[in-house]
C-alpha cells in the first residue's frame, strides 16, 4: 500500500489506530447533495486501489474492511467515474521493475472489471464513461503515476495509451529521466529533460492528458510552453494553504493552468490542505529516517511504525477539516472560475491523514452539501463535480484526432 509516499514517507501515517470518525452533514443540504450526486457525472482522477490491492489483495468489487475504496461505498458516494492510479514507486525504477509492475497493475484493472461486469465497464473516452454511466454501471477509467515505466522508450507512450492509460504524471517522489520532481532535492534537468520534451509531445499526439502533479515548478513552466492541448493536475492542492510546500500548486500556476484550458483536481490528504498538518508530516519526516537509518529497519516495516505510534501518542496528528477541502475549491475558483476545478482526492493513497467528513469514496455528498451551503449552483458543482475534467479530457481527444494520433 502506497500510503504517504507523496512525501517519500513510505508507511506514514497508517495502522497508527483508529481516525477521528467521519462528520457527516445533516439537514436539507445534505439530502440535497445526495441527490445531486445521484443525478449527476461524479469523476475522481486518483484513487490508489491498484497498488494498494497489489500489495495486499481484497476483492474491492465486495464490501472490504480498511481502505477508501469498494464497490459498495463507490455506490453510496455516487462515484461514476473512478481514475485506477497505474502507481510505480521509485524502487521499481531503480530495479527495472517499472514497466513490469505499470502492466502488471493494469491487469488488475482488468481483473476488477472482470469481477463485475454487471457494474463496471473499462473506459478509455469520456463518451464512453458517459455511455457506461447511462447504462446504469460505473467506468473505470486509468492514469499512470509516475513515467517510469517509459524507460527512456518514446514508443511506450502509444503502448499505455492503447492499454488504456488516459493521462500519465510525469514524475513521482523523485526525478526521473524525464522530469523533475517537486520533492527531490536533485535536479538534473532543471524541469523537463529532452525526453520529456519529447514524452509530452507524444501524448499530445496520441491523446493521453498531462498530468503536472509533483513536477517540480520549472517543470511545469516547461510543460506550459511545450504541451499545445490542456494539461490537468490530477491530485494537488493550493499553495496558498501550505506556504513553501512546492508540491502544491501556487497562484501564479493555478491561474497559467486555467488560461491554458485545463483543471486542478483537489487532493484531499490533509498535509495537502492545511498548514498544521502539513508541518506535522515534514517535521516527522527527518525523525522517522534518522531512527530508520540508525537502526537499519525496513521503512515499512513494525519498527518504524512503533516508532510513529510513540511520536503520534506524544504529538496527535492534526486532521483537516471539510472546511478546509472546501476552502481549497473557493481559492481556484476566485483565482479562475468555476471552470477549472475537480476532485482529485487521492483516496488509498495518503494513508490515515484524510480529513474529518471525507474519510472514504462514500462522502462526496458531504462535499457537495458544503460547497452547498457556500452558494454554489447546481450548475456549478456539475463542472466541479466532473464537468471540467471531462471537458479536458475531450480537448485532449480532439487535440490528438487533428494530429493525425
């Protein structure tokens, strides 16, 4: 299970106990928001169930005990539109492991569709998410974390495409051979590497969306001037709320995201959404690898969890609020419009940091109830919802079927 591997913090913030439990809204606006969510296109760009099973295998088609994701919750949240993360760490990069583990994860996709074939449908295009969704059943749609598994191999891009892979981060924890990463203090390509240049090219080309979570700032900027179709964001957050945290998105690249056509999907993780959790997480970080390096263990494994169990009875970890997600939406949307924003919640993904009121696949109303009572449309949570993202994902389509991809 990847857990808290954004921060290059391997088992962080799991097994540490028992969460706060979720808050659920009550009243008129929540019933509402059910209904809404009902109604209405539900897409979320990043869940992490594919590494999470590949580690530790459940049938997610059936009600699990653990996780942020089955079947069941999916269906009680009105989640339509799941994006399965293809995610490779980078270990698998450093034993050559990545391309194996990308497809073997990919299998798995298959495998989960192939459990229920009554509910799920493979997808690889909004109009046939859109066709699955009227038939009453949900579409699994993929994207790649990390472009590891492209092993320096431009013709990889078409390969993932034709497997289904529909947008793909070009970087994870660390810097690869085709970008930087925002969490690697080793930078050798001061943003896109000529590969890079080349791999985005390529999925312009072929129809895959560029994914610009994790790239370090001057790889994004390079992305900017390189990529002539939208680009997405598919699992990060607003600097405004995490000051210095590079792996979040600031103002300035917020706003050049949004004139470029495409969409920043919020990450629900709390280190993500708020300032005290956030330095919560960065503060332990070095403590946990010092004690892990001194005594040689396993990051993963009882020792450095025990040792977080101590710290965290000593310092509780600081949860985020709904409030706070919320807040998230509010500032891309005054720093753009309502047009440019969506879920990216990185369910599965950030271990036992998700906030208060949105702990599992099941509570998208409870986020629809709140940007409720914070005044938005109906109309306008339909874009947030998975309105803007589904239209990126037709302007990259488009983009490629004129190129000739």
């Amino acid at each position: 299970m990847r857990l808290l591997r954004h921060f290059g913090l391997g088992a962080l913030l799991v097994g540490l106990g028992s969460a706060p439990p979720a808050v659920a809204s009550e009243g008129e606006d929540l019933e509402r928001a059910r209904e809404l969510a009902r109604r209405h296109l539900v897409v979320d760009t990043h869940i992490d169930v594919p590494y999470r099973i590949n580690d530790a295998w459940v049938d997610v088609t059936q009600e699990t005990e653990g996780g942020d994701f089955d079947l069941p919750r999916a269906r009680q949240g009105g989640l339509d539109l799941p994006f399965m993360s293809i995610y490779t760490p980078v270990e698998a990069a450093r034993d050559g492991r990545s391309f194996q583990l990308a497809n073997q994860l990919i299998d798995q996709v298959e495998a989960m569709q192939a459990r229920a074939p009554d509910q799920l449908v493979l997808v690889r295009t909004p109009a046939e998410a859109e066709r699955a969704v009227q038939a009453g059943k949900r579409a699994l749609a993929m994207g790649m974390e990390n472009g590891s598994p492209l092993a320096g191999q431009l013709g990889r891009v078409a390969w993932f495409r034709a497997r289904g892979i529909s947008y793909i981060t070009l970087a994870h924890s660390e810097s690869n051979d085709i970008a930087d990463s925002s969490y690697d203090r080793n930078r050798p390509w001061q943003g896109l590497s000529p590969f890079g240049r080349e791999v985005v090219r390529e999925m312009n080309r072929v129809g895959i969306m560029v994914d610009v979570s994790h790239l370090s700032d001057a790889a994004f900027w390079q992305v900017m001037e390189v990529s002539e179709a939208p680009v997405i964001a598919s699992h990060s957050s607003a600097r405004h709320f995490t000051p210095g945290f590079e792996r979040n998105m600031s103002d300035e690249m917020i706003a050049a995201l949004a004139a470029n056509g495409g969409v920043i999907q919020i990450n629900f993780g709390s280190p993500f959404i708020a300032r005290e959790p956030n330095a919560w997480t960065l503060t332990y970080k070095p403590l946990r690898d010092a004690f892990i390096q001194e005594h040689g263990h396993p990051p993963d494994g009882a020792e450095a969890k025990r040792h977080q169990l101590e710290y965290r009875a000593e310092h509780p970890f600081p949860y985020a609020s709904l409030e706070d997600v919320l807040d998230h939406f509010d500032h891309v949307v005054q720093l753009t419009s309502v047009d440019h924003v969506g879920i990216g919640s990185d369910f599965d993904g950030v271990g036992d940091s998700l906030p208060v009121g949105l702990k599992d696949v099941s509570a998208y109303p409870n986020l629809v109830a709140g940007l409720l009572r914070r005044g938005y449309s109906e109309a306008d949570i339909v874009k947030i919802l998975g309105g803007n993202l589904m239209r990126v994902w037709r302007a990259v389509l488009e983009h490629a079927a004129q190129a000739g991809g």
